[in-house]
C-alpha cells in the first residue's frame, strides 16, 4: 500500500501538483513573513483585516461581558449551547430578517451538512459546476440525485430542470453567490426567478461575500434587495469577519431539520465559546464601519476587470503557474498556485484576493511580471 502511496506522490509531484503546508513567522496586516522575507499577502481570506488585528482582539477582550472559555468539550446537542450560541444566532437571524438561524464550525461543516441531509431520496440538487468542493461533498453524501448545470448559465440551469424536474418530489437550486476561485457572482435574479417557476428550493452560498456586500455586509443578496426571496443563506465567520465558524438562516422548518439531520452539526463538538464571542462583537462593532473601506475594496477589484475582490490570473499548466509564484515570491509577492481539482484542467491560476488595506501601488509592479505569463485572465494589463 505505502509503494502505491509513494508513486501517487512521486506523480504529483513531477506534474507540479505537489502541495505542501506553508510555514510562516508572522502575518502583520497585509504583509505576511516567510524566513524574515516580508511579502505582501495575495492569499487571505482576511478580507477586512480583522484576524490578527492586536487592537480588535484587545477591545473585544476589554469589553467582553464575561470571561469566555478557550474550549466546548461538548456537542450543540449535549452540553454545547451557551447563552452566547443563541445570542449569536438570534443576531443572524434578526440581521437578515429570517426565522432561524444555526451555527456550523466551518463553511465545509455547513455545505456538506446542508446538502447531504436536506436532499432525500426521489429529490433533485442543481448545482452549479464551478460550485465549491464543500457543496460537491455534501450532494455525493446525499441520497438524492443532482445534476451540474454550465457555470453561471441560467439557460443551462433553465433546460436541466425543465428536463429533471417533474422526475423528482422535492428540487433544490445550489449555487455560491461570490465564486471562489473566479470572483464572479451568480445571477441571483434569475436564480430567484427560476427557483419560484418551478417550485424549487433556493440555497445562497455567500461566504465570499458576507462581511464585503451590502450596506451592513451581509452579502450580495442584501445588494441586489433578495434576501427574502432564498430560502436559505449559507455565511461563514472565517473570513471577512476574521473569526472562525459559519451560519445558515432562513426558514424555521428547514433549520430544524438540519437540527435533527445534518450529521456535520450533530456529531461535531461544539466551536469554544470565546470564538462564538467574538464574532458576535465584530459583527456588531466592527463591521457597520467598514462601508467605505469595502466599496473602495471592490472598486479595485473592478478596476483590475473582476467583478468582486477575487481576481483569477489564469495561467494554464501546472508548472507555469508555480512557476510564476516563485517569480512574485522573490519580488515581494505571496501567491499561492491553485490547481485542479480545485479547478479545471488547464485553468491552473493565481487567485489574488484583495483586502481593504492593499492599494493600487502595492499591485503594479505585480502587474508587470504576470503580464508575459497571462493565457486567460481578467487582469487588466
């Protein structure tokens, strides 16, 4: 077994597929240090700043109402459900004006839970094919059917369920709002559209987008005033908010069932209180002051051709595309490669992920190395 291992490696490897875990010194703000290299940090989550910010942290604790545990050691089900839990998911639901809302330990915990459990036999999921890993997971761990519709093709979507529909009870509509790896967002109008045509259930992943969308940052659906119209809203902590955890909200029958069914939440122990906590604060004190800082955020990611803050570089083979990392490596760059399966084959890239602290300036040298490397990308040269 171990030889089989080695050569699945070894193959990995000499196709520039090989990942690593990188190690780092310290992340301040938008730089990141690698063996006391300085670099400015393409590949964070941290959209706001708000992780590793010693201020944030030290005002959360100095104003913290009680002194929060470090660990759960217990499941939401058993012992796991502090005051703190519910406060937290009653301000969800109130922000979004929906019924329920429940807590996961991660967005992956909240996709694979969702999609596994709410989709029995003789149902349907429509998923679109560029959806995240986490999404794909929870509907091959379903019992239901699901079909892939052509990224962000809503006549794609629109021929699938006409076809699958009437074969099927119950149908669901998956789809992220912000595209991960493509910065993109969904046609969420027409998403609605189709979703009450024929009677669908409609499930938003907003976790690049909650925390960056909106007037109060509760993602595109806020923006485009829809919030009412998807029946759940799938939001992580882990990002923007600079915490750790995610949520989904929307109707009470639906949260209920995954109470009772998604097995990610039930035999998970619960995320330590302190965490809960805190991203209660953030999003209570921290984020409503944000708006300018995100438009301005987004506005570069505009100018450089995306339509949000993720900016894909396209480059295509494997080894082009590590190669090229090294190259920013040296100049002050950290990129990561990101290749299938995240993607497809052929469309390995860079993923440049903006923050509120990074300028034009700190990207146009970054912008004259890509350049002789670009096959297909949004970048603007």
């Amino acid at each position: 077994m171990y030889e089989t291992l080695k050569n699945t490696l070894d193959k990995l490897n000499n196709n520039s597929h090989y990942r690593v875990i990188k190690e780092f010194d310290k992340k301040d703000k938008k730089y990141i240090y690698i063996d006391e290299k300085k670099l400015l940090n393409l590949s964070s989550n941290n959209y706001l700043g708000f992780a590793d910010n010693e201020s944030i942290s030290k005002n959360f604790l100095n104003n913290a109402k009680e002194i929060y545990s470090f660990g759960s050691a217990s499941a939401r089900l058993l012992t796991g459900t502090l005051p703190i839990y519910n406060e937290l998911e009653q301000l969800i639901s109130h922000l979004f004006n929906k019924e329920k809302t429940l807590i996961f330990n991660s967005g992956y915990h909240a996709n694979v839970g969702i999609n596994s459990s709410l989709a029995d036999k003789g149902d349907v999921i429509f998923s679109d094919k560029l959806n995240h890993a986490s999404i794909i997971d929870g509907m091959k761990l379903s019992q239901g059917k699901f079909f892939r519709y052509q990224h962000n093709d809503m006549d794609s979507l629109e021929r699938l369920i006409k076809r699958e529909r009437n074969n099927f009870k119950n149908a669901f509509i998956v789809s992220e709002s912000v595209f991960s790896m493509d910065g993109d967002i969904a046609d969420i109008e027409k998403l609605v559209e189709l979703k009450e045509k024929y009677n669908c259930i409609l499930i938003l992943d907003e976790a690049h987008a909650f925390g960056v969308f909106g007037s109060k940052g509760l993602g595109v659906c806020e923006k485009l005033n829809l919030i009412d119209k998807v029946d759940l809203i799938i939001g992580t902590f882990g990002k923007a908010i600079g915490s750790m955890g995610a949520f989904v909200t929307g109707n009470k029958i639906l949260i209920e069932y995954l109470i009772n069914k998604a097995r990610s939440f039930i035999f998970s122990t619960a995320l330590p209180p302190i965490n809960i906590a805190f991203s209660k604060w953030i999003i209570e004190n921290e984020l409503p002051k944000t708006y300018e800082k995100r438009q301005k955020m987004l506005e570069l990611g505009q100018k450089l051709g995306s339509q949000s803050h993720i900016i894909p570089v396209i480059i295509g083979s494997n080894k082009d595309t590590v190669d090229l990392c090294n190259v920013l490596f040296h100049n002050g760059y950290f990129t990561l490669p990101i290749r299938p399966p995240t993607v497809p084959e052929g469309t390995s890239r860079l993923r440049l992920s903006l923050t509120t602290e990074i300028e034009f300036n700190d990207i146009e040298k970054l912008i004259k190395i890509i350049s002789p490397y670009i096959n297909k990308s949004n970048l603007t040269k």
